[in-house]
C-alpha cells in the first residue's frame, strides 16, 4: 500500500496542530460557531444528534493491520469502544469529544491516517473495488490511479470551497463494485481497440434529493492525461455550478441543466487549453506509484489443497460460509474473504475493538498485513490461502465476523438514522433488527439468491436505497417515522434506480410489507432469476397489489 513520505507525514502533522489551535481558540470564545464549522468540517468532524461525529478517510478502502490496531486504539481512548464503516469505505466515531479530536487526530498521524476532505464542499476522499488487484480479467489494478487521484485532490487550493461536495470512483473490472454511475465522476479503466489502456469517464452521477446515473462525457482517455481532464471537469463545475441552493448545487444538476453535450463542450476546451501541461504525468511517476501495490509475495500451488477440499466435505457449516463469504482470487490456491459487520441484531457496519485487534492479528497471520473496507459495510481480507480457510473461519466464528449472509438479504446497508444522525428523518437500526428478526432463517435467505436490501433515514441516501434491489426510505409524518420503498434499483454495471412502490407505511409494518414482496418474487421468478431480474420483467405492478391489496 502507499506509505507517505517525508513531506507528506511532515503536512499531516501539520494540519493536526493547526486544528488544535482552531479548536482551542473555538473553546475559548475566540472564533464563531459558524466559522468553525467550516474548520471542523475540513477535519471531518461532524456535530450529530448525540455528539460530534468524526468521519475518518480510508482512502480506496485500503488499511494496514498497524492502521487497524490504531482504530481499535482510538476507539478505546476516545469513544465508545467501537467503530461505524460507512458505505464511503470510511469508518466514523461517533462518540469523540470535541476537545479531544486534535488528539484523536495526533494518534491517527502516526499511522498515515487522516480525516482530511472527509466531509465540506470538496473533493472527498476517492473510493474503488474491495476486490482490486485480485479479480480475473482486470484491465489493471484501479488503486494506483486512485492513489494518483488522492493526491492530486488532496488540499487542492482551487477545489477547497466547491459548490458542493464532490465524489470520485474508479472500477477497472467488468463487474462494477465501485458504484462508478452514481458518483459525480465515475473512471472507468479501459482498453481500447489498439489495445492501449486508458480511461473511460462519467460524470454527473449521484443519489440524494435528486438520484441521476452517470453519463458518458469521454468514453477514451490517455493515462497521462488524466488530472488534465479531471481538473477541466472540476473547473467548469466550479465555474457554472450553483451556489444559491444547497439543493440545486451537485454537478449533477449542472450537467442535466447545461446537457451533456454543452458540458462536455466546455470541459473539452479547457481540457485542450491545459492538456500536455503540468499536471500531465510522466511515465515515471505512475510507475512510482504502482510499485506501492506491487502484487504481495503469493506461494505457487498446482490444484486445491487437499486439506481443504475434506475440510469442505466434512463441514457443512464451513463449506457454506466459503460459497457465500469468500471470493474466487486470480492467484491459484488463494480466496478473497468477506468478514459480515452484520452481526445479528447489530447496527450494520459496526465493529468493535476487541474485533479491530483480532481482526489486525489476523490480516498479519493470513493476509499479508492488509485490510479492505467494502460499500456494503463489511472488510475483507483479500490473500487468504485456501489452506488457511478453516482456521480463520474458526477464529471468526469466534468473533462473530463469520456469519454466512453476504450477497443475501440480511447482508444490508443501513445507515445510523435517527438514532445517531441530525440530518435523520426516521429510525433505521430498530427497522433493521426488525428485518433481522423476521428473516433468520438462512436457508430460506439462500433460496431468495442475490438481494441487495438498502435502507436510508432521509433523502440524503447515504445508504444508496435508491440504488437497492429493493429500498428503503425513512419519512417523517407528524413526528412519527414511516417508509417508502423502492424495487428495481442497482448500483453495479447494470445501474438503474428503484421505482416508488407506493405510499409510505409505518415503523411496524415493514417486515410484514417485506415479507409481502419477497413471497411475489418467489411466485413470479423464472429458473436462474434474481429478484432484480424479476422485478424488470414484470414491473413494479403485481409487488404493490399484493402490498397494498388490505388497504382497498
């Protein structure tokens, strides 16, 4: 993984002090809330419904073990002995002390971590695939170039007060597990008909008040060019984006109020105007860069360890948790493990510190030291030989990590919802355990197939339900929380976003509507069907009779 140098740790240790003092002159009166927000804000540091919030960047996902010891240290000293990771793959706290974030921050320094363009009205922090550099038939491994983008986007003086927040992902494999069409660019590496390796770019994708997927605006890119392009389509946005309403303020908007193809115009001639220029990357630094993800020291195996295949012979438990927890590696006698953060009755995507530590142990005992975070809210780890398997499902097992529900529908994003966020319209956790209570029964979860079940406290999305197989909306009505749901979503390569069932319903009728739907799907699926696969065959019509019929 990439290691900062020098310079790089010497800034970051900068911005921590230059925070301490913002924050010390804060508490003593010496600058305005709404002036401080800005700063805090910069710092990642929310104020939420209970307390501060603190959102801490994993950028691309990537965390060492010695990075994850000093989450679950952190997590100890300064907040309630557990940590939240977001479908941003970040990880939040969400009990810090305001006084004490500095601190908080000093401690992540030591490990190259940061909270930096976490939040604001700025580039955030770039995401990607949990599975890169492992998957077959990848172009290239997408992390170097998303680390290039990083630091490129990192403290851009130009970009530091955009119209509003802006998000970068980069995917480099057939199978889009970046979410690249609803972010505000979307790279996608290609390979052209020359055989040349370049960038394929999308823009003006994104979820919230206003869900849009992503057009196509240069479907071929040349590598060296790529913070060219990228800075044009910053800077048109920056020029034509609107800063009257919060609303209106995403380059989503710019681009369906301009159309495409005047935005396209635009960003074309400021391309050309500055392409070949400075910011056009040598042949040099990209192999800098690369040399970080250099492929770990993999051992060479002719067939499947024959441990291993009695091991899945004679445990059922354990075979069952391979087919659904773990992923096929391109490295022969390897597999990518998924570690479910969907412990039963627990909030999705927390964890906590006794697991960071074991987790830590066991990225250095089975994965080369190295810890993914995914969009779905869990880790991976992505070098585990098949050899290995059986004892690291043990060890999970032990720590609740290892529950076979990944791709299913217990296998949720859920945002913290009214319990925790300020911005929040309705409860999400409780509608969660509610869900989990109903569907525990696994085989049952194994028969619905692919689920992708997403569920959101307000209109914010930041748990995608737009983009769900079947979504989840929180409303409020008269101070009490009600939900919209959505069929037909999907943030992958066939991206498309759900369609409105029908009226909202209460807090206590949405297992019972979601048992409603999913009996529909088991009645109308064709062999080899998905439920999004049914749900665009037949539409939404034949779901919302059997949901709604009582109330005719």
């Amino acid at each position: 993984m990439y290691l900062y140098n020098e310079r790089e740790q010497q800034l970051i240790e900068q911005r921590v002090e230059q925070y301490r003092d913002q924050t010390r002159r804060y508490l003593a009166g010496e600058i305005p809330d709404e002036e401080f927000r800005i700063l805090r804000l910069q710092n990642g540091l929310y104020i939420q419904r209970q307390a501060p919030m603190l959102r801490i960047a994993i950028n691309y996902g990537l965390l060492s073990s010695r990075q994850m010891r000093a989450l679950a240290q952190v997590s100890r000293d300064y907040d309630k002995n557990y940590a939240h990771f977001t479908t941003r793959q970040n990880v939040q706290l969400n009990w810090p002390e305001l006084e004490k974030v500095p601190d908080i921050l000093a401690d992540l320094a030591k490990v190259q971590m940061h909270a930096i363009q976490t939040s604001g009205s700025c580039i955030r922090s770039v995401t990607s695939d949990h599975f890169a550099g492992i998957v077959a038939g990848e172009v290239e491994d997408p992390r170097p170039w998303s680390e290039i983008i990083r630091q490129w986007a990192a403290l851009h003086p130009e970009f530091a007060y955009l119209p509003r927040k802006f998000k970068i992902a980069v995917s480099a494999a057939e199978e889009d597990r970046a979410a690249t069409q609803v972010h505000d660019i979307g790279v996608h590496i290609v390979r052209n008909d020359q055989g040349e390796v370049g960038f394929e770019v999308l823009v003006g994708g994104g979820l919230g008040r206003t869900p849009v997927i992503g057009k196509q605006i240069r479907p071929f890119l040349e590598q060296q060019e790529l913070l060219s392009y990228l800075e044009a389509i910053l800077r048109v946005y920056n020029l034509h984006g609107r800063r009257d309403n919060k609303y209106k303020s995403r380059i989503k908007i710019t681009v369906n109020a301009m159309g495409i193809d005047k935005f396209r115009e635009l960003v074309e001639a400021e391309f050309e105007r500055t392409r070949g220029g400075e910011l056009r990357l040598p042949e040099a630094e990209i192999e800098r860069v690369k040399a970080f993800f250099k492929a770990p020291d993999y051992e060479q195996f002719d067939g499947d360890d024959a441990s291993y295949l009695s091991e899945l012979e004679q445990d059922k438990d354990f075979a069952i948790w391979v087919e659904r927890n773990s992923f096929a590696h391109k490295v022969p006698g390897y597999r990518a493990v998924t570690l479910a953060l969907k412990a039963l009755l627990k909030a999705p995507g927390d964890i906590t510190d006794v697991q960071m530590d074991a987790v830590a142990d066991l990225a250095d005992k089975y994965s080369f030291g190295e810890v993914r975070s995914t969009h779905e809210q869990n880790l991976v780890l992505a070098h585990v030989k098949q050899s290995d398997l059986y004892s690291l499902w043990k060890a999970l097992s032990e720590l609740e990590l290892a529950r076979p529900v990944v791709g299913t529908l217990n296998d949720m994003i859920c945002c913290p919802g009214l319990d925790f966020c300020s911005l929040a319209n309705a409860e999400t956790l409780g509608v969660a355990e509610q869900i989990q209570n109903r569907f525990d029964d696994l085989d049952y979860l194994y028969d619905l197939g692919e689920m992708k079940l997403k569920m959101s406290g307000c209109i914010n999305a930041c748990a995608h339900h737009h983009v769900g197989h079947i979504g989840i909306l929180g409303v409020d009505k008269n101070g009490e929380s009600y939900y919209q749901f959505t069929l037909g979503g999907s943030a992958a390569e066939d991206a498309s976003l759900g369609k409105v069932l029908g009226k909202s319903i209460p807090k206590e009728q949405v297992a019972e509507m979601l048992e409603k739907i999913l009996s529909v799907f088991v009645e109308q699926r064709e062999e080899g069907e998905r439920f999004i696969d049914t749900v665009r065959r037949v539409g939404n019509v034949p779901f919302k009779e059997r949901v709604y019929a009582t109330n005719h």
